[in-house]
C-alpha cells in the first residue's frame, strides 16, 4: 500500500483545521515532522516511528488520551504502517506549510539606486526590496514598458540580516532565469505540467521617445505568451528573455568577457538586453531576428512561432 492509498479521501478544509486544532495533536504532528527526511519521503523508506516513541517524544502522559489523538491523525495525516507512523503526503504538504509559516520573515528597504545604469538610456535603475518581491525600474526610460521595468520577481529572504543589492539582483536574476528556461522548455515552474506558449506581434510598433510603444506598451514588438491551464499560472514577457537564457547568447557574452559566470547573472542581463537589436522577420508564423552586438563581434538568434511550441536557434 502506498502513502497516496493510505491517505485516503482529502478531507474538507475545516475538518482539516479541526485536526490541527489540537495540542496533543499538533505536538504528534510536530514530532513526526522533526524527524522527517526528504529523501526518504520520495523513496517511501521512512521509518515509522512506534506508538511508544511518539508518547515519550511529545511528553504527553496519559497514554489513552493520546491514543484517542493519534488515532484522529491516522489514515488522513498520519499513516499508521507496520513498522510505525509516518506523515502522509496530505501531513507532510501540510507541516511544511505550517513550518513556512512559523519561519516566514521578509526584508523591506528603502529603494535605492543599482551601481549599474540601464542598458538603454544610461539612467537610473532603482531597487526596491518589498515582501521578497524585487522590482527594479529605470528611473528615465521605459524600460521594458511604460512603468521603467525590469524585474519583478518573487524572492525569498536571504540570511536573516539585509543582502546587499548585488546580491539580491543576482538572486532576482536567477529566479527569473529559471521561470524563463522552465517555459522555454514548454514546462510550468510552478506545478511542472505542461505550458501552452505563443509569440505575439505588436504589428504597429513603434517606439515613442521613451523606447515604449505606444500601441502595446512594451519596448519589444514580440513578446513571448505563456499560460499554464493546470494552474492558472501565466507570464509575459519579449522574446529577448528567450533568447538571453539559451546556451549560445550566453557562450557568446563569455567570448567577450561579459558572461553569467564572469560578471554574474544580472550583469549579463543586462549587457544582453543593451546589445540586442530586434527585427520581425515574419507576423505568420511569428519570427523574430535578434542581433547582439558587443564588443565589434555580433551574435543572432532567430526565435519562431511554430505548431508544437516556440523554437529557437543561433543563425
């Protein structure tokens, strides 16, 4: 029997919140959880922990009380095998919630000004820091729309003091390099199903005085659409972003100098978003030409619309 048989139906919400309503409850829950190893978890090699085990390790001394507690857990948050209990899924989404819960803290700061200027008119990018989400916008241009900007990423807290602003967009960077590559790949970064992904053409572009325009609000005429109908989770963004995590945009920034690995992720970012170039090359399919230009040396990418999903590749 598996730990997904051993759950059972998901109880409802409050019945859930009943559950966990309870001291000797929780302090069982908590035990099983402070003993808890992922590892084991996946591979359904946990040791189960006896009856006599858990009453000692939770201090409660009237042992039919808790039997009567135990046995409310089992079969929905705890199951109750031959070697012992052990959390059930349901018990182990749940703990790590509670857990999340218990250790969640976020870092807010004063914005501030980034040490590098923006890529596309030399001003200021300012950083701000609110309930690990990072934003940054450019306090003169568009940037990448009309709003100035450039990030805005969810980031969990780093150490338990303020990070320092390089650290902190490298981090940014990261975590939306990964979102990027996850949809590239037609895969969602949140559930891992399936992503419906689509290019779509500003046919009237063209930039305003700002960069942006007028017409879609967005300083590049293509921009890549991805949805996930599983989750609901959607993002949009240019097709550049495609192009800035593909092994041969970012093999070409090492050639000269200016890589992830040598001047970090949001350094490279932004060395490939100021030397990009687009040109539509097509509205049906969608195809877009992106030149990067650095250094006397140029590089091209061709991203395409096609039937099974979004192809790119170096011309």
């Amino acid at each position: 029997m598996t730990d997904d048989d051993e759950a059972g139906d998901v109880p409802a919400v409050d019945e859930l919140l009943a559950l966990l309503g309870n001291e000797t409850r929780m302090a069982i829950m908590r035990t099983l959880w402070a003993e808890f190893e992922f590892a084991d978890y996946v591979t359904e090699r946990r040791d189960g922990h006896t009856f006599s085990e858990l009453l000692e390790a939770t201090g409660v001394t009237d042992s039919g009380n808790f039997n009567y507690h135990l046995g409310e857990l089992a079969g929905v948050l705890v199951a109750d095998r031959e070697d012992g209990y052990v959390l059930t899924p349901l018990g182990y989404n749940l703990m790590q919630s509670i857990d999340r819960y218990d250790s969640f803290a976020y870092t807010t700061f004063d914005e501030r000004v980034a040490a590098d200027p923006c890529p596309y008119c030399g001003g200021d990018l300012v950083v701000a820091y609110r309930r690990e989400i990072v934003s940054v916008r450019c306090r003169d241009c568009g940037g990448l729309a009309s709003d100035g900007d450039f990030t805005f990423v969810e980031v969990p807290a780093i150490g338990t003091g303020e990070p320092a602003t390089e650290e902190l967009l490298d981090a940014a960077t990261l975590a939306m390099f990964a979102k990027v590559r996850s949809s590239r790949h037609g895969v969602c970064w949140d559930c891992r199903a399936p992503m419906d992904r689509s290019l779509d053409c500003c046919e009237d572009h063209a930039s305003e005085s700002n960069g942006v325009c007028e017409v879609c609000d967005r300083r590049y005429a293509v921009v890549v659409d991805a949805d996930c109908p599983t989750c609901g989770e959607s993002g949009r963004g240019p097709a550049l972003e495609y192009a800035v995590v593909s092994p041969s945009v970012a093999a070409f920034f090492e050639s000269v100098s200016a890589g992830p690995e040598q001047v970090g992720p949001w350094r490279y970012r932004l060395a490939a978003l100021g030397a990009a170039t687009e040109r539509v090359e097509s509205t049906d399919p969608v195809t877009v030409d992106l030149s990067l230009e650095r250094d006397g040396r140029t590089h091209r990418v061709t991203v395409e619309n096609r039937q099974d999903g979004i192809r790119i590749e170096s011309v």
